[in-house]
C-alpha cells in the first residue's frame, strides 16, 4: 500500500532539498531540527512530521545528516533520473523557461522547443533550436519527452495540451493561465502567475489593515 | 480583531476569483457550490468553509451570485486597488512579465523595468522603457511602486531587495530562486520555478509507483 502524501508535504519538500544543498555546498555536515527549522521557518516538530512521511532519517541527540537528507529527499523528488523536457511556445516565457540555468543542473534536461512562428524558427534558445510545430507531433511520438512545458497562450492551451497526451506524454508543465482539464493519470503542475499577484495582493490588503488595526488601538 | 486566515484558503481565493470571472463572461447568474465544487475539483463543504471565512455570501437553496461573489472575492485579494508595478531585471523573465497582458487587466500597472545591461537601456518591452539601474533609487524613492517584481540572478537578489526596502518598498514579488530575508513588514511572493518543476517531478515518480504496484497487484 502506498502512503498519501499531503501536498502541503510536498510543496515543503523542494525547500529543504534547496536549503540542504545551500548547506552542503557550504560542507555543513549535520544539521539539528532545531537549526534546520529556524532557517527555514517551519516549527521543529513540523520537519520532524514531514520527514517521517518518508521514515525520518533524523536520529535522536543527533539531528540529520546533510549529505544522507538531500540525497534522500533527491530521490523521492524523482530528482535521481534525468527528465526530458519539451517546451511549447517560444515567446519571453518560453525562453526563459529554456534559459533557466538552474534546471539543468537538478536533471532535468531541456531538448527541443516549438513554436509557430515563422520568425522563430531556427533561432537558438538556450543552445537549442526552435522547431517549428508541423514537427511536433513526429517529435513527441519518436523522442517521448519525460514533461512538456506549457508556454502557449490560454487559447491554444487546451488544444495543444490534448494533443500531446494523446500522443503518449504523461506530464505537463502548464503555464497557461487556465485549468487544463485532462485524464486523471496525467500529472500537471501550474504555474499561475496572475494568481501568484493576486496572493501578493492580498497579503499587502492584509498587512494595511493590520497596520490601520495596531494604529486605532494606540 | 483581525481574523487569521490560513494560507490553504489564500491559494484558493484567486482560483474562485478566476473560475468566477468565466462564469461572469458566460453571463451566469447564479451557481450552487455542488457545481463550482465539481468544476473546480473541491468539495463543496471545502468552498462553504473557505467562503464562510469571510462572512459566507451563500443562501441555502440559492447557491451564489456570481457576479456579487466575484465583486466581494476581488475586494478580499485587494483587486479593487490599482497597483503599480516596477520590475527589476529586463532578461527574458523580466520581459515575460512586462509581456503578460492579463495582469494590467487586473489593476496591475507595470511603469518601470531596469536593468544594468547598457544594450537594453531605452529598449520597450510592452509599452514600456527600460532604465539604467542608476536610476532605481530616484524612481523608487519619487514614484513608490506598490510591487517591485524580482527578475535578477539569484546572487543579486538579496542586495537588490534589501535597497528597493531601505527605499520605502513594501511589497516583493521574488523570481529568483532565493530565499529573502527581509523585515517582517515587508510582503513577500515567491516564485519559484525549480520547486514547481521537483513538485512535477515528484508526482511523475509517484505517478510511476502507483502503477507499478498495481500492475503486481493484478
């Protein structure tokens, strides 16, 4: 039986393993809870419950072992296996994504982009090529991208994002700003920046109205 | 007293407000939360409680009003301000930000993108000029963007906030793939894309475990 991880876990787990490999590039060896929460602003007892969501790995009187803990939360992050990513779209968003140097580094291996713009089509991105999307479809078919990132305007998202499942793709990287609507075996990860400004939005309406609050109880 | 309301809720908030936005454009009066519970992938009981924090807005046998939903939810994410916008760094996610339509739509008023680089000084990205980084401090301290967005290499970032916060900023929203540390006053937004592409990768690995072991339990 497998154990449901919260995605609450989950979204914290890419933290720690940022954080721990700040500290191993720093050749930190050990670390406490106590030491590691601080850092990174969750309680001790919260890291203790996360990691033993995978069988802890801390000991007591001990605290965790730096190399041990990234290297396991690498593997359950998938991070020990290359990925082969495909973007979609060769706007500003898509280039970024593909000049994202951080990427490579973690495994995760940019190999084509597409677009349809006659004007694109050639130029080089990141050391890759964008082809044009008459190719798509052979591309996927034969190459099998591991992750297709989504960088296509909302319109074509859905469209396009049907397209390459039915053409066997298993996961899709969507920064469309909408839902994309997909068989359930299908993972999706988005990126909404809109609703990422909009939280930031909140949070400045938030912390006014505790400063107006704490200004009329003086 | 100022009610806390958890950050779960928060990331829901902009999903209702965009979903809500649709119904708006398809000129939908009215829908019961079973049905925006079933377009939205959460449970019904899930949007009554989230809605409840913020005084409820339903009646039983009703449903909501779209339009008065939309309006009241928009008030709550602080979408009923403009906000002015100022963006640091103009490389390809700087200018994928200046590009992106659908936040002026919101009240999300980019004026100003800077940069170091001498080649894209005077450029304009989306109706905007690029400015020398020599003139950040005048900009910041005279005009006092509400946001400043983030877009520099991750060894500049932390300098990079910690002048534009010196200078009066309240607001960061943070794409590179750092954390800040900044004083408790001072709203911060991340973005980070490495962590959202590990979450992807962890669901892919998770994805391929719950096949395989279904695939031994047949």
């Amino acid at each position: 039986m497998q154990k449901v991880i919260s995605t609450a876990v989950i979204k914290r787990l890419p933290r720690y393993y940022r954080y721990l490999g700040e500290l191993r590039k720093k050749e930190v060896v050990r670390i406490s809870s106590k030491e590691l929460s601080e850092r990174m602003n969750v309680t001790a007892s919260q890291i203790r419950q996360d990691l033993n969501n995978f069988g802890g790995f801390g000991q007591q009187g001990y605290g965790y072992n730096v190399e041990y803990l990234y290297t396991e939360i690498g593997k359950i992050l998938g991070l020990d296996q290359e990925h082969h990513v495909a973007i979609i779209g060769a706007g500003n968003l898509g280039q970024a994504i593909a000049n994202y140097g951080d990427f490579a580094r973690r495994g995760f291996d940019i190999r084509a982009i597409f677009d349809v713009k006659p004007e694109l089509i050639g130029k080089e991105i990141g050391g890759v090529k964008i082809r044009s999307m008459s190719e798509l479809k052979d591309y996927v078919t034969n190459q099998k991208p591991d992750i297709v990132a989504l960088a296509v305007p909302k319109e074509h998202a859905m469209q396009v994002a049907n397209d390459v499942v039915s053409w066997g793709v298993g996961a899709i990287w969507n920064f469309a700003p909408t839902e994309l609507h997909l068989p359930k075996d299908v993972v999706v990860e988005n990126v909404h920046l809109t609703e990422s400004l909009m939280r930031l939005s909140y949070n400045i309406r938030a912390a006014k109205d505790k400063q107006k609050e704490s200004e009329t109880e003086q």
